[in-house]
C-alpha cells in the first residue's frame, strides 16, 4: 500500500512538532514548511536522520513547490501563537491566517488531500457563556490588541468553511485550548512557560489582576491524541479539544511553585486588556464523536515537563 503523505505548516513549532511525531506515528511520511519566525529547528532536530520526514524552510503565505508533492493532508498549524509573539508579530500573524490559509487551502485543493486548520479558543474572546461549546460564537474585541489573532484564526475558520462549501475540499477544524509541555519557548508570554521561567530562577511569579481569571491547560500528548483523532473523522465543523478542568490562575501559579521545588513567592500585576476572565472547553462533542478525553493532570504534565524546562531555562540564561 502507498505511504501517505502529510504536509504540516508551522511544524518546527512547539504543537507543529509534536504533531509530525504523532503522523510519523501513525505512518506518515512527513513534510514540515516552517519560516521559523517562532519555531526552531532544535524541534525537529530528533527527525533530522529520519528518511520519512522533510523540513522546508518558507513562508507559507506565498506559493509552495508543493506541485509535485502527492499529498494526503495538509494541516495548517503556521501562525504566532503566544500573546508575546502575536503582539511583535501582529502583521505576520493576520497574513498567516489570511494569505497563509488561502494558500494551505489551495494545496489540498490541488492534491485532493484533506485539510485540517488550527483554530483557537481565542475565537471565543472573552466568552460571556461557560464553558464554552462548539455553537457559542463568541465575543471578541476586533480592534483591540488581541484582535490580530482572534480574527486572524476567526477569518482562517470561515476561509476553511467557505473550501469546504464551494470547493467540497475534506476540511477540519480544531479549536485548540492552552495547551503546555516540552518544546514550547520558555518565558513566551504563555502561562506555565512564564511561571516556570521565573519559578527556576526563584523569582517571585507574576499574577495579572487578583488570580481569581481561570484557564485549563492541557498537556501536549493528550492534545496531539484528539487533533489525530479529529484527523481521522469526518467532522467538517470545529471540535474543541483541550483540559476541562479549570484552575485559577493563583492555583496554577502555587503548582508550579510546588513542582519546582522553588521558593518563589507571588506578586500582583494590573490585568492586560482584553484578558479573558474564564476559559474552559466544553468537551462533550470530542467525546462523543471522537471517544477522546484528556488523560493526564496538571500536576503530572507539569513533572512531564520539568526537565525540559530546567534544560530551556538554562540555555537561555546562557544565551543572555
Ligand atoms: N499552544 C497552544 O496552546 C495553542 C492554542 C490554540 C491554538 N494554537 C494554534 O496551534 C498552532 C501552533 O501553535 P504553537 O503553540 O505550536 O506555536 P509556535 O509559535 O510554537 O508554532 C507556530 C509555528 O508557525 C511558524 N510560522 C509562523 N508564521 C509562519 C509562516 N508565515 N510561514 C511558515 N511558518 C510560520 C513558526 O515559525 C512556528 O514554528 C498555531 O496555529 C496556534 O494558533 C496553539
């Protein structure tokens, strides 16, 4: 039987990454396109040998030689993602959802291949309605800071609809809550990077507003498992796939304290704009059509990630 082939944008990443493991896993051969704006090829660098697996540095919004690629899917994982890179890179964030989900569209168009895009719970905004589920349309701010990613990835579900609709392409669509482990950047602006990143350092970590705003963090090997798992239905319509258990942000901070050891302590911040009070997934349709649920805690992805954050923290003391 012929091999199938995947094309993974955004796949020197910290998810992207993961998910070329995860398709070589399930016997892919694999083709990352990484411009490396925020991924590095230290992500891929255990692929390097590997005869099934490609890495092609470029720019995604612009045309790929992809023409004589026969490919049996595309997932589009490109785009800033952290509040960090998002604000530096707000341009290249809306032009990767925009130019760069019109041209990952028009590969699988060409190939026939499936498309998966990656959404965010950010479409949610700050969500008047909790948990949130599928059919909630949310409410965002679309001029605010926030905007060039909200509706960037909110733009990038309708263009993936609209293939869907007019051009009968096989697309998904995930919508990706907080998720955390090894391969992530240290010190991104994301929650558990920045409180590891002070937490290893003993500084004391910092906590926007009172600490009372909930987040659910998912670990990476339980987000990878329901993006395949999504990969494989034939669901056209957004799934949430994230942790429902919720935490505060006081409470998360305090874990991270207690699985480093460290004797940090916490201070207080005025809260950014437009940071959403609560967030947490409804989950019941990924059960349901998928039979996935997360299966690993926090305080277990966070000694699951410690090594690699103490070797991450390290390394960027070094570099500065
Ligand atoms: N990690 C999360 O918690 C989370 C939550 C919701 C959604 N997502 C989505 O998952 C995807 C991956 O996020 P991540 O956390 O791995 O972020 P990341 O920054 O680690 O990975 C994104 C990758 O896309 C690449 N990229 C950006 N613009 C590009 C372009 N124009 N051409 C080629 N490559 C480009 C970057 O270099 C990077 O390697 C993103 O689409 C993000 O919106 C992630």
């Amino acid at each position: 039987m012929k091999t199938r082939r995947a094309l993974v944008t955004g796949g020197a990443g910290f998810l992207g990454s993961h998910l070329c493991d995860g398709l070589l896993g399930e016997g892919y051969r694999v083709v990352a396109a990484d411009n490396l704006l925020t991924g590095s090829l230290g992500n891929i660098e255990h692929l390097r040998n590997d005869s099934r697996f490609e890495f092609v540095q470029k720019d995604v919004c612009y045309p790929g030689e992809w023409g004589t690629l026969d490919l049996d899917y595309v997932l589009h994982f490109a785009s800033p993602a952290s509040p960090v890179d998002y604000a530096e890179h707000g341009i290249e964030t809306l032009r990767v959802g925009s130019y760069g989900t019109f041209e990952a569209l028009e590969t699988a168009r060409r190939c026939g291949a499936k498309f998966m895009m990656a959404s965010t719970s950010e479409c949610y905004g700050d969500p008047a309605v909790h948990p949130q589920t599928e059919t909630y349309w949310g409410n965002v701010n679309p001029i605010g800071p926030r905007s060039v990613y909200d509706e960037a990835k909110r733009f990038s579900e309708a263009v993936t609809m609209a293939y869907h609709r007019y051009h009968q392409v096989d697309t998904r669509i995930v919508r990706i809550f907080n998720t955390y482990g090894p391969r992530m950047q240290i010190n991104d602006g994301r929650v558990i990077p920045n409180f590891m990143w002070q937490a290893l350092r003993g500084e004391n970590l910092t906590v926007y507003g009172d600490g009372s705003q909930t987040r659910s963090f998912c670990y990476v090997s339980d987000e990878v498992d329901g993006i395949l798992r999504l990969a494989g239905s034939a669901e056209h319509e957004p799934v949430n796939i994230g942790n429902p258990t919720e935490f505060t942000i006081l409470d998360c901070a305090r874990k991270v304290i207690a699985s480093t050891g460290s004797r940090s302590q916490i201070k207080f911040e005025g809260l950014p704009q437009d940071d959403p009070k609560q967030r947490r997934p409804d989950i019941s349709k990924a059960k349901r059509l998928l039979g996935w649920e997360p299966k690993v805690e926090l305080e277990s992805g966070l000694k699951l990630s410690l090594e690699y954050f103490r070797r991450a923290v390290a390394e960027k003391e070094k570099r500065t």
